[in-house]
C-alpha cells in the first residue's frame, strides 16, 4: 500500500509541476509585420522578414492561389496549383474541381508588375487594363523550384461584357 501512495505522490507532484509551466510569448524582431489571420490570410510568417503585400488579398497556406471576384462574393481557394516560365513568361494556374485560374505576367523576381494574363473561367483582363502583380517573395530557379509569394487585382470581363473587380493572392512551393 505504501507503494501506491509513493506513486500517487511522485504523481501528483509531476502534474503540478507541469501544469505551472507557462510558454512566453515569441520575442521578435521590432521590423516584423504580423497580419491578423483573421481574415484566412496568414501575411507573414512569425520570425521572418517576409514582408506582406499590398496588392491584392492575405497570402493564403501554401499551394493555394486565392481569389474575390468583387467584395462582395466569398473567397475561392485553388489548391491544385503550378508555377512556370515560358518563353519569359511566368505562370501561375490552379484548379478547383473544374474551375482554372490562369495568371500570367514579365517580371524578375520580387517587384509590382503588369498582368498579361489573367483568366477565371469565362473572365480575362480588360483589354487595355493589365492589372497589377506583386511578388513579395521569390525564390524560383530557372526549373520553376522554389518559393513565390504574392498577390494581384485587375478588372475583368467575361463573355457577355460584364465588368468585374478581382483580386487574389498566391503561395507557392514546389
């Protein structure tokens, strides 16, 4: 019996010592931006000097481009996404069961670009209005490996000659 009651005591006393155990708060960087995830976006990282972009929606988890078609619609998430250069050309796609999103635009590295393609299913670009891209964050090689990060808006139109306002993010890693 006195066994047992060693146990229960020896017990007892690591459960209290662990519960007392209190986690401090992360101690970062003054020149960190942190968003407020509320939103479904994560901004930046905590710890890192991603910065956070200004065109377009939150950065979403990675390999997901994110859409709004207007304000007022919900968010789409594409999660079956790809990254590529062709004949100088960057390229983002993603999928969302039968819907495509296509995003296509000249630019080295990070930096505020032109669109040159932008479709969303039976929307494209205004002709004449290109759009803007902003890549916060790239890190792709010349095999379309690594990370890019960033966002976009244009207005488009669709088939019927509907006007629409979208914008987006994307976070890629492959």
């Amino acid at each position: 019996m006195k066994k047992l009651y060693c146990k229960a005591l020896v017990l007892a006393v690591f459960l209290a010592a662990v519960s007392s155990c209190k986690i401090d708060a992360p101690v970062l960087p003054k020149d960190i931006l942190i968003k407020d995830p509320a939103d479904g976006g994560t901004g930046t990282n905590p710890g890192t000097n991603e910065p956070v972009n200004t065109i377009g929606l939150p950065i979403g988890p990675t390999n997901t481009v994110r859409m709004q078609l207007n304000t007022a619609t919900g968010i789409q998430t594409y999660d079956q996404v790809n990254f590529n250069t062709v004949l100088g050309v960057n390229n983002i796609s993603g999928r969302l069961n039968s819907d495509v999103i296509s995003i296509g635009y000249v630019g080295d590295k990070t930096g505020t670009f032109d669109l040159l393609i932008l479709n969303i299913g039976d929307y494209s670009l205004v002709p004449g209005e290109p759009g803007k891209i902003e890549i916060t964050v790239s890190s792709m090689d010349a095999y379309s490996k690594g990370t890019i990060k960033g966002g976009y808006e244009a207005n488009v139109v669709n088939s019927s000659g509907a006007t629409q306002f979208v914008r987006g993010s994307f976070n890629i890693k492959q």
